[in-house]
C-alpha cells in the first residue's frame, strides 16, 4: 500500500516540535493504563541512521482516530520524547493483519541530537498510543522494545546478557567429615532466572537449585575424604535473555573424622604386684594409638606400653592408663579409672629350708633359707624344739642347749620381699644328741 508522501517526508525539528506541544495539549499524559498491545519494529537489526518502521498488532479500537508515538529510554526524558506527533490514523498504511504500519520520519540518531545527547545504548521503549483527535480521551497503547548493543547498532530482540556466577563454602578450606558445609552460589545480573547445579568436580551434588534474588543454595555433609573441586553451574531460565555461567573450582578439604573413642580405657588383669596389667581400650578411625602409664596421677617414665608390669613402688598407689589415639585431623585422649595396686601374692617356697650343723647339744645350728619365689630380700627365723617356740631362738644359727637332748628341733624360715604378702616354710625336724 502507499504510504502518503506527507507522511514520509522528514519533518523539520520546528515542526516536531510543535507537535510535541500539541501532544502534550491534547492530553498524551492522560492515557489510559490500557494492557499494552503488541508492536513490531522493523527492520529487525540496523543502526542509529535506519529508517525504522512501527507496525501495531491489531488495528486501534474504536472510537480512536489518530495516534501518537514516542520513545523512552537512556537519554530521553524520564516520561518519554514525541516522535510521531498526533497524526490522523487513516493518514497510515494498514498492514495485512489489519494493524497501522507507521514509518518514523527520523532516525534514532536524530531523535537522539534533538534530545541534546549523543550515546544510545541498552533498551529503548516505543508506544503508540490510540486515541481522539481532540482532549485527552485514549484508546490502548501498543509498545515494542529495541536493544542498542552498541552505540550505533540496535535489534528488536533482546541481546543475550552475559552473567557471572560465583561460589562460596561455609566453612570454606577444609572440615572434618561429616560437617555440613553450605554452599552458595551468588549470580550476576541478579535479575537472572534459573537454576543452579552443584558439582563436585563432574559429580552433580543433589538436584539443581533455583535461583532467587542472585543466589542460590545448597547444604551437604556427604563430601567424602580428601580433596575436593566444588563448581557452580548457572542455566538460564530463558536463554535468549541470559547467557549460562560456570564457576572455577573452589578447592574445599575434607579430614578424616578425629579418632572415635568405641570403649572406655580399663586397666584388665589382677592389680596387684608382679601381675602384668593391660590397657584395653579401642577408637575408631585412628592411625596409630600411643599409651601412658599413670600412678596417682603422676606418669611414670619410660611406662609407654599398653601392657605394664606392676613393681613394688606401685603398692599401695593408685595406678592408670591414658591412651592417646592419633590421625591426620588430630588427636583423642582416654584415660581409665584408677584402681588401687594390691600386694603381690605370698613368696612360694620350692627347696624347703634345712637346719645344718652337728645336731648335738653344745654345737651351733645354721638355719638354711630354701629357695622362694620370686625371690626373698630379707628372712626372719624362728626355731622350735618338738613343735614348741623357743624363746629367745630368732637368728639364722642356734646352740642346741642340755634341754634340746633327746628332742625335735626345727626352724620356721618366714621369706619377705617389698610389695609381696610373707611366705613361711618349715624345715624337717632334726634330733638332738
């Protein structure tokens, strides 16, 4: 169809300048908050000297006679700059949809001079607005974005924004197995809609996690041992208003648990002098176990086996372990209670003792130990004659007297050793001539 030459030829700064005025007269600030209709820029792609068609969805409603255009945008004032004053609706060309096809007289370049500023860039708004020719009666707003990508190419569709995405552990660098670690991935422009998916190295963690406000979030205590690269993975909701973004790898160390304590630390076997005791205790996830020996509380040097001997100087002290398991996240300390060290059983006699010497009245008799387990430090003695004590007859030798003629002499050797209960052995008896 003809577009009217009037209509296509450019018209003079003056004049759209009066238009605007009139624009504004016949009440352009009044429109109605109609739902905007659909409006399609043409040519698609182009730059700030194309000549650029508007072509509105559908025709203007009735009662509407004439129409007026303008644009918003970086640059333009904040309620928008008249491009197309009010113009008779009939005075267009209708496309075959039935909508009004509406050449703009200047380019982008020249609306933007007129508006005193010289860079275009990101979203420009065009409307048309249906309305009377007189007053401020309007009948619905048709509207159609353009893009300038840069400061001289423009598109009717929106450019695929770039987005970062970052991520963020709580508690970040290293944790101990099993803590829960959260993870936050922050995406830039905030505006993007989307998912995020959580990798741990190429291993998704759980399901993706939509985004809200920039961010999105994910809590896991399943990180296995050992090092781990953690990335964050941005789809866009649209992708042809956002682009996808993947993060680096954030390097996040999980430790062994420290070693668990699975049984009390015990002293086992009979505590008491010359017994070997152990410590019995066991942990869970250690790498080597070291033991201390304690006696009232005090550790003993050199004591650093799990099994101990106990000694004389034990009794009557309290004696301990403490146990100390060990791996490469630290370290865990068990310490048993501390019974008291009893005496040692009583000395065993093997050879019993004897009575040697020349068994009559007037000679000396020597009294012979035995042997005794373990082995004896001191002996006390005590001789008798027919079973009876003898008073006084407490040494190691004694002189047969008149009165021992004719009987049955003996010795009673008792063997000590410090911390062991005394062992008695009696000698066989010998006669007395």
């Amino acid at each position: 169809m003809r577009i009217p030459q009037a209509v296509r030829r450019p018209l003079t700064a003056a004049l759209v300048s009066v238009l605007a005025a009139g624009a504004l007269t016949l009440g352009i600030g009044g429109a109605r908050a109609d739902a905007p209709g659909a409006m399609e820029v043409n040519p698609a792609t182009g730059t700030d000297t194309t000549g650029i068609t508007l072509t509105t969805g559908t025709p203007c409603p009735e009662p509407a006679s004439h129409l007026i255009v303008a644009v918003k945008g970086s640059g333009f004032p904040a309620d928008g700059q008249i491009v197309v004053g009010n113009s008779p609706i009939a005075a267009y060309a209708t496309a075959p949809n039935g909508g009004i096809v509406v050449p703009l007289t200047q380019t982008m370049r020249d609306y933007a001079n007129t508006a005193g500023f010289s860079t275009l860039q990101g979203r420009y708004d065009f409307t048309l607005t249906c309305r009377a020719a007189f007053g401020s009666a309007t009948y619905g707003d048709f509207a159609a974005p353009v893009w300038f990508t840069t400061n001289t190419a423009y598109r009717n569709t929106a450019p695929v924004t770039a987005t970062t995405t970052t991520l963020a552990a709580s508690p970040a660098g290293a944790v101990v197995q099993g803590t829960p670690v959260r993870l936050t991935a922050t995406v830039a422009p905030a505006t993007a809609t989307g998912t995020v998916r959580f990798l741990d190295g190429a291993t998704p963690l759980g399901v993706p996690v939509p985004v809200a406000a920039g961010t999105a979030t994910l809590t896991t205590g399943a990180l296995t041992v050992g090092t781990h690269a953690l990335k964050a993975e941005f789809t866009p909701a649209d992708p042809a208003l956002h682009a996808p973004s993947l993060t680096g790898p954030l390097a996040l160390t999980v430790r062994i648990k420290p070693p668990a304590l699975l049984t009390p630390a015990k002293v086992t076997g009979t505590v008491r002098v010359g017994s070997t005791v152990t410590c019995a205790v066991t942990f869970g996830g250690a790498a080597s176990v070291g033991y201390a020996w304690l006696r009232d509380g005090t550790p003993l040097a050199g004591a650093t086996g799990r099994t101990r001997t106990l000694v004389a100087a034990d009794h009557p002290h309290r004696i301990a372990c403490r146990a100390k398991a060990t791996n490469t996240t630290g370290s865990t300390l068990a310490t048993s209670a501390a019974p008291v060290v009893a005496l040692g059983p009583a000395l065993r006699n093997g050879t019993k003792p004897g009575v040697a010497g020349t068994h009559r009245a007037g000679y000396r008799q020597t009294a012979r130990t035995g042997s005794w387990t373990p082995a004896a430090t001191t002996y006390t003695y005590v001789w008798k004659r027919d079973g009876r004590v003898i008073g006084g007859a407490t040494r190691a030798t004694y002189t047969a007297t008149r009165a021992d003629r004719g009987h049955r002499l003996t010795v009673t050797v008792t063997a000590q050793r410090p911390g062991y209960a005394k062992g008695s052995a009696t000698s066989a008896a010998v006669r007395i001539g």
